[in-house]
C-alpha cells in the first residue's frame, strides 16, 4: 500500500490539524474538570473562563498559522484529489474563525441566562466550524456529503441544546427531520451526477460538462437535486420552511452561529460550484433564479407580519440571500462576483453588529429563555443613546439607505444583475427594496418614538469585548463612504483568488 499522497498534506494542514488538537484538549479538560466539580457555573468559577481564554488563544493562533499560508498561493489538493488547499479557501477559513469569535464574544454572557453553562457548548461550536473547513475545502462530492453531513448533525444539537426549553426542543426536531430530506436530495443528485459522468471529483466533472452541448438528463436532474438541497441549507425560499422556526427556538448564540457562520459556508460552497461544475448547466441557473425571485417576494412580504425579533431576522435573511442569489444569476457580468463578496462580507458585519445590540437587552428576571419583541426596544435611546444610534445604523444599512455601506452593497449588485441583463429579477428587487424600508423604519421609530412599554427590560451596558465588535461593525459600516477601499481590497482578494 503506498502512502505517498499522505507524505506533504500534514505541511498543508497545520491550521487545521493545530485546531483539532484544541478540540481535543478543550474537550479533555471539560471532562476533567467536570469530574471534579458538580455543576459548571460561569458565576462562580473560574474553570469556563479560563476554558474561554484558551479557545479564543487557539483561535487565533490558528488564524496567525493561516495566515503564514496566505503567503503561498499555489492550489494544492490533498488526500488524493477530494480535498484542496489554495488562497482563496484560506482567506475564507479565516473569516470563518472570526465570526466564530464574533460568536463567543457576543453570546459569553448569555450562557448563564439560557443555561448554556456547559463545556460541550463551546466544543461543539468550535466542532462545527472545524467540520467547514473540509465543507468548503473539498474537491469532490463524497467528500462534500461526507463533511456536510457531519457538519449538519452537530447543527441539529446546537438547536435543540437549550433542553429544557420545548421551543427548543421543537426547532432541533424541526431542524433535523427536515435536514434529512434535504441530505437525501442531495445524495440522490450525486448518485444521478455519478451514474452519468463515473466519477465524483469537481474537475473531472466541470471538464465533462465543459465539453458537451447537451448535458445527459441524469445530469440535468441530478444539479437540480443538488442545488435545491443547498438552498435548503441556506434557507433560501421556497426551502426557507424551517428557518424562521429554528431560529426563533434555538438559543441565541446559536441562532447567532446560524446565521453568520453557517449562512457563510454554503454561500461559498455554492460560489465554487457554480463557477465550476454548475456554470454549463442550465438547469441549476433555474433553480436559482427561481430561489432568488421566491426569496426577494416570500422574505420581505413574511418580514411584514413579525412581531418577534428573531423570526424578524430569519425573515430579513431570506431577502438578503435572494439579493446574493441574483450574483448567482448572473454570473455573466463581469462585476457578478465583486458584487457577491461585497455583500456577503458587508451582510455579515451587520448581522454581527446587531446581534450585539440584541445579546445587550437582559430581562431583570433571571428567566433562561424568552422570546425577544420588537416593544422591547421602545424608548431605547432614552434608556442607552449609543446603543440606540448603533442599532439604528446597523438597521439602516440592513434597509440599503445612503450613505451607509449597505445601500453600496445593494447597488452594486443590482449593477451586476442589469449588467447581464436580467432586468426582470433587477426590477423585482428594486421594488422590495423600497418595501422593505418600510419594516425596516418600524424598528427605527420603535426605538426612537414609541413610548416605553416594557419598563421591566434592563438596558445594561454591553461586554466589553461585545462593545469592541459593535464599534467596529458601525466604523467599517459608515467609514465606507468616506473611504471605499477598507473593504473593497479585501473582496477584491478574494475574487482575484477564486
């Protein structure tokens, strides 16, 4: 038996096999220190905080590894040609384990209000994003499903983690039964892809449809199973069922996780295999466009009848992955994938911005679990002005008004999507554009205008690592205005490199 594709691949996994060796030492001192004490409780010992500090420790120094790598941007493929290893994928890996601190940072406070107080907690997040790093780095579709799937199941526990809660309970139960469908989909289409073309690596299979004019059905049939079943991941209506659901029972730092970094793997997934495998077939350029107009139409028009926070989110981020979908549609544009990094990059920063100014509002009851109302943010500039204003940007920007980045990121994909043009779906989208101001000043005026009534809400100051994040979120947010390039060579990079 030769080993000799084994002999360079640990060279190139330093980042990743560094943070599985985190995994495993995080979860051996859980065990340890959970056999000597009864409970973990965050208020009266140091053991969690310390356990914190070394994963945030570990996180960044594996972004510190990867980013050695960055320096070196030849494509690399390992483990037999199912996985690869190029500047691209580092750069998102990277912003993977940002989020994924993002997430600590916003949510440390909340465990001790949800009961989420446990070792397992952190160790299954940080399992998660280890199993993304293969989602995104793979190279075939057996190693896709196989990393997916493992991915997913960790989700599913994360939703249902809070398990005294039965809102919780019901999401994961939700989250699960309706994530199987999706997985069967996904591996009928890569069964029917393999049944016509005899191999499952992206190459071979991008080469093939390369090269012939008229794709097999089994083809045919086949990307359309696949890329349903990655809609359905991300959300994307008509498969958007499950999502405001999950999201409204899970615990916030999962909800959080959800809808940052989760969202962010399957954009990427998705970016990759349409600008190789799925780009000649046009069966898959329908289902997208289809999931874009759905997505546009179904989010905004739900977005309207939200009175919870939550599910309010859930239902903005189907609109936002309709406006991504659209750089799908429209791949012809030059500008298609400019626009596509642009907004994912500026969509991220503002859902991280915000859900630090929900992680700041705290019940003075020690209740583990509530539904969040929009009254609850009435008179809240009274109560925290600084945190009203950042709230305010975040929203405005989220709605697309000038001159915050928001309405740039907006532009310019409508931009691209005229540019190829796809005028029909470019209308669609300005219309509910301009509908969705209207939910999105709602959020305004309750904070601003409406009177106080939910005086019983404690409006304390947030965490100082969460205060750092949101003035961060709001700098990057305005600063584009007065100084485009903050972020224009970061999706520049990345779009070189893809």
């Amino acid at each position: 038996m030769s080993f000799s594709y084994f002999s360079q691949t640990p060279l190139f996994l330093v980042p990743e096999l560094f943070f599985g060796l985190c995994l495993v030492i995080f979860l051996c001192l859980g065990l340890f220190f959970s056999a000597v004490v009864s409970s973990w409780k965050v208020q009266n010992l140091n053991v969690l905080s310390f356990s914190n500090d070394f994963l945030q420790l570990g996180i960044f120094v594996s972004i510190f590894t990867i980013g050695l790598f960055t320096l070196n941007q030849v494509e690399t493929v390992l483990f037999d040609n199912h996985f690869v290893q190029n500047f691209f994928l580092t750069n998102n890996k990277t912003i993977l384990l940002f989020l994924l601190i993002s997430t600590f940072c916003l949510s440390l406070d909340y465990y001790k209000y949800e009961g989420l107080d446990l070792f397992e907690y952190p160790l299954l997040k940080m399992l998660a994003l280890f199993m993304t790093f293969f989602v995104i780095s793979s190279n075939s579709f057996i190693a896709f499903y196989m990393a997916l799937e493992a991915q997913s199941l960790i989700l599913y526990i994360l939703a249902a983690f809070a398990r005294k809660n039965e809102l919780s309970t019901e999401a994961g139960i939700k989250y699960f039964i309706l994530g199987v469908l999706a997985s069967g989909m996904l591996l009928l289409g890569i069964v029917l892809i393999y049944m016509s073309y005899g191999t499952f690596m992206f190459e071979d299979i991008a080469i093939l449809n390369h090269h012939l004019i008229v794709k097999p059905v089994l083809v045919e049939l086949g990307s359309v199973l696949i890329v349903s079943a990655l809609m359905f991941k991300l959300g994307a209506a008509p498969f958007h069922v499950w999502i405001p659901d999950v999201y409204e029972g899970s615990p916030l730092p999962s909800t959080i996780f959800f809808a940052t970094a989760i969202k962010f793997t399957t954009l990427i997934i998705l970016i990759r295999l349409f600008t190789t495998i799925f780009m000649q077939v046009d069966a898959s350029y329908y289902v997208v466009f289809l999931c874009a107009f759905t997505s546009l139409f179904v989010g905004s028009i739900g977005t309207l009848r939200q009175t919870k926070l939550k599910r309010f989110v859930a239902y903005s981020g189907i609109v936002h992955v309709g406006f991504m979908l659209l750089c799908l549609c429209s791949l012809e544009s030059a500008y298609a994938l400019q626009a596509f990094f642009f907004y994912i990059l500026l969509y991220m920063i503002t859902t991280v911005g915000f859900f630090g100014i929900v992680g700041s509002m705290r019940p003075l009851s020690d209740c583990s679990y509530r539904s969040i109302y929009f009254i609850e943010f009435s008179h809240l500039a009274q109560k925290n002005l600084l945190l009203s204003v950042s709230g305010m940007i975040f929203i405005a920007s989220m709605a697309g008004i000038p001159p915050l980045s928001g309405f740039f990121a907006k532009f310019y994909v409508l931009f691209a999507t005229v540019d190829s043009r796809n005028f029909f779906l470019a209308m669609v989208a300005l219309i509910l554009s301009v509908l969705s101001m209207f939910y999105y000043l709602r959020i305004i005026r309750i904070m601003w205008f409406d009177p106080s009534l939910t005086n019983w809400i404690s409006y304390r100051p947030p965490e100082r690592l969460c205060s750092l994040l949101i003035s961060i979120s709001v700098f990057i947010i305005v600063a584009y205005f007065f100084e485009p390039a903050i972020l224009t060579e970061l999706f520049f990079i990345m779009f070189e490199t893809i």
